[in-house]
C-alpha cells in the first residue's frame, strides 16, 4: 500500500492546485468516498480541480466515478486510492462529457481498468478532442496528446449492474438534461447516488442539453429516497431531495420566464438581459453560466 506521504509529492510534481492531500478524500459511508472539487470557472487556474470525484470500494476492486479535469487530477486521485485500499482499480465511470470529470481518466489506464460511459459519451469525446487538445493541453500534462483524452470503451444505454464484490453498483443513463452523456451510478449497499452534473449545489447550474428534460429528470429523481445525492459540484445532498429544491427553482424559472418573453416577442438578447435575474439569488459563478443557460434555453422553446 502506498504510504500517505506519496500523495503530497505527487500534486507537488505535477504543479496541479488541488486540495491538500490528508483530505483529498472524504468518506460518506462504509466503502464509499467523495473529492470535492472547487467552485472554479472554466477560465480559472483552479479549474483542473472542480469537480466532485467519487470512489466506491468493493472485495474484489475499486470503481472510480470521474477522474477530474487534469491527468494530474487523476493522479492525485489514484494515489490516494492506492493509499487507502490495496484493491485494485478495475472500472472508471464517467458521469458525462465535461472536462472537469473526463481528463483525468488517463491517470488509470495502466491500471487496466474499464472506462465506462453513457451511449453517447464515446462520440462526444471524439467531438471534443480537438477543443480539449487546444484548450487544456495544460491539464493534459507534457507531452499534450490525443491518447490522453480517453473515451469509454463500454457504454450503458438503459442500465448496467457491476458487480465489485459484495457490492453492486447501478448505472442508470439519463435522457438529455444536463447533457447528452448523463449517467448516474447508484451504489446499492449504501443508497448513495452519484449524479454527476445533473445536480448542482451552491454553483449555478449550467445547461448543454435539455432544460425540459433536466426538470424532467428532477422530478423522477426526487421520488426515490436515496440515502444521500453527490452532486457534480457542490456539497453532498443528505435529505435527498431537499438539496435539489434550489436547481429545481432556478431551472423553472428559467422555464417560465422564457416562455412568457417569447410570447410576447422578447428578442434572445433581451432574455439574456432580464430573465431569472430573481432566481440567481445565493448562487455562485453566475455571471457566464446564466446567460449561456438564457440562450440555450430560449432556442430550446422558442419553437414549441
């Protein structure tokens, strides 16, 4: 078993600003770990580290839930599972196509562990490459490349069970909300729920696929009584789903508010300038991520 101190040295010689070692990992429950990422824009320094990260230990092997937005990232990561379990790592899950949860997969392949990802998730990281190489190739390490971004090789289009030794996980891939590339991994044992970007907490939610079926989503999602929801970002929902009520809010608003404008020929930029201005209230990082939602939003409704 690595030895704790290797951590430290680890995030030191790859230079990436994360979290301080001892606690780089957070248990939830017996078995089950959350990283929490920072609240960090995409043109922040911080932003290889912004993400939550999960890791679930079974008997026979580990399942990693998103590796981060660096391969640094996801060195840190692995060696603070090597240091916590000598059971090897045998699947990384990815949650959806972001960054800030897929460029540190690369962090496992020596490991031989199986990537796995919502059905759309491989050409959606085929999609991005270019636009990951030319953006981050700084969180991609020296030399940047494209086998550096690494894609799922296994891929869940309704629901998958894994078995990782007296303990199951089941993923479950979710219509276009947050995303195209959603999935969610539930681990059975201790009722925990891995959202990924689907919830946001604290961090304002940002839309790159449905807004009616993110809300469609949530309304399915808070009938089950999960022991606890881990978000993309932000800190883990306990009272599930008393956690999601502000996205909930924020996203209706949007809704309303939107439809409201078009009806009475509101123009996008206008929308931008005066829809759910109210509903930002105690979010954080608005400033980008709201007008980006207005206009995502808005081209979804405007032909209903």
């Amino acid at each position: 078993m690595l030895s704790r101190w290797l951590i430290p040295l680890l995030i030191a010689l790859a230079g990436a600003p994360l979290a301080r070692a001892g606690d780089f990992l957070q248990p939830l429950a017996p078995g089950v770990y959350v990283h929490y990422g920072r609240h960090a824009d995409i043109d922040s320094p911080d932003r290889a580290d912004s993400a939550n990260l999960g890791v679930v230990v079974g008997a026979r092997c580990v399942a990693v839930i998103d590796t981060g937005g660096a391969v640094a990232t996801g060195e840190a990561l692995r060696a603070a599972i090597r240091a916590l379990t000598n059971v090897p790592v045998c699947y990384v899950i990815n949650t959806h196509v972001h960054f800030d949860h897929v460029l540190g997969n690369a962090a496992f392949v020596a490991d031989g562990a199986e990537f796995i990802g919502q059905a759309h998730l491989p050409e959606e990281v085929a999609a991005s490459r270019d636009f990951f190489l030319e953006n981050f190739a700084h969180e991609l390490g020296e030399p940047p490349s494209a086998e550096k971004v690494v894609a799922a090789t296994r891929t869940v289009s309704d629901v998958l069970s894994l078995d990782l030794g007296d303990r199951e996980l089941r993923l479950v891939a979710a219509p276009r909300a947050h995303s195209v590339t959603d999935l969610m991994v539930l681990d059975e044992r201790s009722g925990t729920l891995f959202a990924g970007d689907l919830l946001f907490r604290e961090r304002l939610p940002i839309i790159d696929g449905s807004l009616k079926g993110w809300l469609e989503w949530l309304a399915d999602a808070s009938a089950t009584p999960y022991a606890r929801v881990v978000p993309g970002h932000g800190p883990v929902d306990e009272a599930w789903p008393a956690g999601a009520a502000p996205e909930r809010a924020y996203l209706e608003a949007l809704l309303r508010e939107i439809r409201a404008g078009i009806a009475a020929g509101m123009t996008l930029e206008e929308a931008q300038d005066k829809v759910g201005l109210d509903a930002l209230a105690g979010w954080q990082l608005t400033g980008r991520a709201h007008r980006l939602n207005v206009s995502r939003a808005y081209r979804e409704l405007e032909w209903e």
